[in-house]
C-alpha cells in the first residue's frame, strides 16, 4: 500500500511539473546551451585560422611587425578568457576580446592591399576565402543564440511559468549586447578600394582692378 501512494504521489507530481512549464523549461534551457556550443565552435574556428594567415602574411611583409604583432596578440587574449555564458560580465569580456581579433584581423588584411605578390598567393587566398565564411557562420550562430536565449528568457518570465522558474532556480540568462544594431544583421565587410583623393581646392581669381573713372574737364 505504501509503495502504491509513493507511485501515485510521483505521478501527480510529474504531471503537475509538466502542466506548470518545467519539461519546456528543461527543453528551452537545453536549446540555448546547443546554440552557445555553436557560437564557441564558429569563434575557435576564426581564431585557429590566424596563425596560418600570420604566418602567410609575414612570408611577405615583414616590415608589417606591429599590425603581425597586435593579431597575435588579440587571438592570445582570445584564448585565454574562461567564459561563463551564464555571468554578464564574463560574457562581455568574452564578446570586447573577440571583437578586438576581428578589428585586428581587418587592419591586417587592409595592410595586404599594398603587397601584390602576397595577394596572388593562393595560401592566401584560400584563407581569405575561409575567413570569410567562417565570419558570416559567426553572424549566423550569434543571431540564432540571440533569438535562443530570447524565447527563453521571455519563457520563465511569463506567468505562471516564473513560478516554477524561481522554483527550481532558473534565471534570465544574459544576451550578446549590440552596440549598432546592423552589426547582428550582416558579417564585417573590409573595404580593399582606393580611398578617394580629396579635391584640391581651385585657385581664386584675383578680382580686377577698377580703372579710375575720367575726370571731367
């Protein structure tokens, strides 16, 4: 009798857990730690492409030692960031490291432009291509966790749902912060033109002389 009420007390407890969102809570949570795994894997991904593009771009340049320098030294700091997804503060120390290695890439591919030979390397260029695609997956991976994390949090937050989520210990998790919101809408593009030569501001003409008018005699 009394491994039969036990049964039935679990029962009644599993069915008022599902009713009250906890298995969607489990199964959202779930989701955002599959898209953060995705974010990490397409941010490795860049950074184990910068040692080969360094060491492409020194083969050429090797005049170019601080822009070569500042690369290294950004993935470094990459690498060396434990990120906690669940703690803000971690999470935005990881996201100011990461865009420090994308602006400092993009000043070394830039410093590229002005060695041809290097250009028609096709080492180089397979990795510029790789870059490339690894920078839109990186657009695509952080716009999906967004969204992930999104509906979860927007999930726990609703009534009665917060009640189990506060239950159980579950909080709002913090997001990818967007200083310009058009940077989660498309990947980093580097502009290889010419920058445009300003204009030469045109000679003023000297204005003519008045001739003194005849006197009257």
């Amino acid at each position: 009798m009394t491994r039969f009420v036990q049964a039935l007390v679990l029962v009644l407890m599993a069915v008022a857990l599902s009713g009250c969102g906890y298995n969607t809570i489990q199964s959202k949570d779930e989701a955002v730690k599959a898209a953060w795994s995705q974010v990490l894997n397409v941010y490795k991904r860049r950074a184990d492409l910068v040692p080969n593009l360094v060491a492409t771009v020194r083969g050429y340049a090797t005049h170019e030692q601080q822009v070569l320098t500042q690369v290294t030294e950004a993935r470094s700091k990459v690498g060396s960031i434990n990120v906690n997804a669940n703690d803000p503060a971690s999470l935005a120390q990881f996201q100011q490291a990461q865009g420090e290695l994308q602006s400092a890439i993009g000043r070394l591919l830039v410093v590229t432009e002005n060695y041809p030979q290097l250009k028609a390397d096709q080492n180089f260029l397979q990795l510029q291509a790789q870059l490339e695609g690894t920078e839109n997956r990186i657009t695509v991976e952080r716009q999906r966790y967004i969204g992930t994390v999104q509906d979860y949090n927007t999930y726990i937050r609703q009534f009665p749902t917060n009640l189990t989520a506060m239950m159980f210990g579950y909080k709002p998790k913090p997001n990818f912060t967007v200083e310009n919101e058009a940077q989660i809408q498309e990947a980093p593009k580097v502009d290889f033109g010419q920058p445009a030569q300003p204009q030469q501001p045109q000679p003023q003409q000297p204005a003519p002389q008045q001739q003194p008018a005849p006197a009257n005699g």
